[in-house]
C-alpha cells in the first residue's frame, strides 16, 4: 500500500463523506457531528468570505472529535458570456421578486473570496482542502500539499478527472447525475445526466489509476453504500442523506419539503444560479427553464427573492436543492444516519 493510499485510509477511518452544503446547509454543528461518529465531515465554504470560513474551521477544530475534517472552496469561473439574455432572464424574475416584497440583487460576477481562502487555508492548513467547478492550478495543489492538506477535486466526467489527475489531486471526488444541489462541471454544463455514481466511478477507473475515488450521488441507504464500495470506491459522498438532521441547516421549509406530497421529483436546474443544480421541482423551476448560463450572476441576483421566499416560508420560490432519492432522508441525528450508511 502506498503512503497516499495510506493518507486516504487515514482519512476515511468510516466509509461516509458527508458533502459540503453551501448556504449554511453545512453548520460547524454538522461536521462535528461526523467528526465524533468518525466520518470525514466538510465545511461548505462556498458563497462565504474567508474570515467567516476561517470562524467555522476554529468552531470545528475547537470541538475536536476523532476524525479528520475537509474545507470545500469554489474555483471562480468566467463572466456570462451573452449579457442580452442575461438581462432578459433577470427581466423575468420581476414577478416572482414582487409577490414576496423582494428587490434583486446585482447579477455581478465575483471569486467569491478565492484568493483569500486559498492563502488562509496555506497559511493554516486544515486536513483536507476540496474543489468544486473547476480544477485549481497545479501549483496550489502542490502548495497545500506542501502545507499539509490533502487535495480533492470534484469531477463528473473521465476527461475532467484525467486535468485533476494531471494537477496532482490526492482523491477525486465522482458525482454522478443522481447528486443534488450544484453539478460540480468544470465549465458551466449539466454533464451526462445518463451515469450514476457507480457507472462513472468505472469510467474514471479506466481514465485515471492509482487515485481514490470517493462516489457521489444517491447514497441514502447502506446497500448502495457496500455496492459502491465493492465497486472500488474509497468512501461515498453523501449530502442529501443528511438534510433533514437536526445539526443540518437547511431552512425547515426546505426540510418539510422533503416529505410533502406536492414535491414529486427532482430536475436539474439554472433557475436559481445559473448553474445546473438539481433541486425539488417547484414553480419556480417549472416557471423559468430558460436560465442562461450565468454564474455566480443569476446567483447574486436572485439571492435577495430567495431569502425572502424563505422568510416568507414560500417553498415554490426556494432553491429546494436535493438528491433523486430525497424521499429517503431522516431526521434522525447525524451520528445514527452514519451509522446506518455504514450499515450498523
């Protein structure tokens, strides 16, 4: 055994990811939580500057717990590339803005503090630093190595996970086309919503050896947990498993959503974002199919009508983000649903 597949078995002393969950899904709460049951627990530090990253990570690190624990960080990606239908998309919000007293935000483009987290997390390394929509530089990746962090990066795709393979990556995380909430794409594409976690973990396999694989989307239940691992995979990533635990903080219209009969389906989305997300299919989805390709645009825009659609508790106009399989999630406490992962 290699000293890296050593570092990955280290990590991964329980076989169970719980995924990064950006917009406070992801509370301190949570990651504790799994550190204690000793699952590899992330901090969603998407949409969050660093000094409030920085907060969370010494919330954790104070708690201690056995396990390790991982920091999840947003590669930025270009501006929109046709501001016209941008601006007709936001045009079309107006309604929706309106019914819940709401005013849009500027559809600006940001880094959402790239830079920033990127020195804090060299200059105090935590155990596991991971990447969503895009592949970091080769040369970050050898830093943070360097500093003592392992390095992850989420794919979706053979070729994405040959660019992470080549930029040093520790472990690729593989989602599949059941995974809820943002598709980790490295440009702003659906990717093939045709491959599940297993099916595509085989494709990476014959793209890149030598790697761990951790697989993502759909895990609900220990069975497919054990298949996958059987399957070759590391561990699996599990969000949605988790929405409705007490330590998750998920809006409880959101949680009540997971169990509530209008709610039927799940269908991958720019509606919110402007990235594809696969979320609950609300009116709001069924309303605006139209969504360009437009991040972190859309997003800033659109994140004043969301808040006050959860204010208000209006679940057709939240971004009811969520997995294919929601209707398995529990609100039993974060530890049990470990433990059932795990098959205990």
């Amino acid at each position: 055994m290699t000293s890296l597949a050593r570092s990955i078995t280290e990590l991964l002393s329980r076989p169970v990811v719980v995924a990064p969950m950006a917009g406070r899904v992801s509370t301190p709460g949570l990651v504790i939580a799994a550190r204690q049951a000793g699952a590899l627990g992330f901090l969603a530090a998407g949409y969050q500057t660093a000094a409030a990253m920085r907060r969370e990570i010494e919330e954790v690190a104070a708690a201690g717990g056995g396990a390790a624990f991982g920091v999840n960080l947003f590669v930025p990606g270009a501006p929109a590339a046709d501001p016209a239908a941008l601006a007709a998309y936001l045009a079309s919000l107006r309604p929706d803005a309106d019914a819940v007293g709401a005013v849009p935000g500027e559809a600006s483009w940001d880094d959402d503090d790239y830079p920033a987290k990127t020195a804090d997390l060299l200059a105090r390394p935590v155990p596991v630093v991971s990447f969503t929509f895009g592949c970091p530089a080769g040369e970050l990746v050898s830093a943070l190595r360097a500093a003592g962090s392992s390095v992850w990066v989420t794919v979706t795709s053979a070729a994405e996970a040959a660019v992470a393979a080549g930029a040093g990556a520790d472990c690729l995380v593989v989602q599949g086309a059941q995974a809820g909430a943002h598709r980790g794409t490295f440009g702003n594409e659906a990717g093939d919503p045709e491959l599940d976690a297993v099916e595509l973990l085989a494709l990476v396999r014959r793209e890149v050896t030598g790697l761990p694989l951790v697989a993502a989307g759909g895990f609900m239940t220990a069975g497919p947990v054990a298949g996958a691992l059987a399957a070759g995979a590391a561990g699996v990533q599990c969000g949605t498993a988790f929405l409705r635990c007490p330590e998750s903080g998920a809006h409880p219209a959101h949680k009540a959503a997971l169990t509530a009969a209008e709610f039927t389906g799940t269908e991958v989305t720019r509606a919110f974002s402007g990235r594809p997300a696969r979320a609950l299919v609300n009116r709001f989805v069924r309303e605006h199919p139209d969504a360009p390709a437009a991040y972190p645009e859309i997003n800033n825009a659109t994140r004043p009508l969301r808040a006050a659609a959860g204010a208000a508790g209006d679940q057709h106009r939240m971004s009811l983000y969520a997995g294919e399989n929601y209707r398995l999630a529990t609100d039993r406490p974060a530890a049990e649903v470990i433990d059932m992962l795990c098959g205990r």
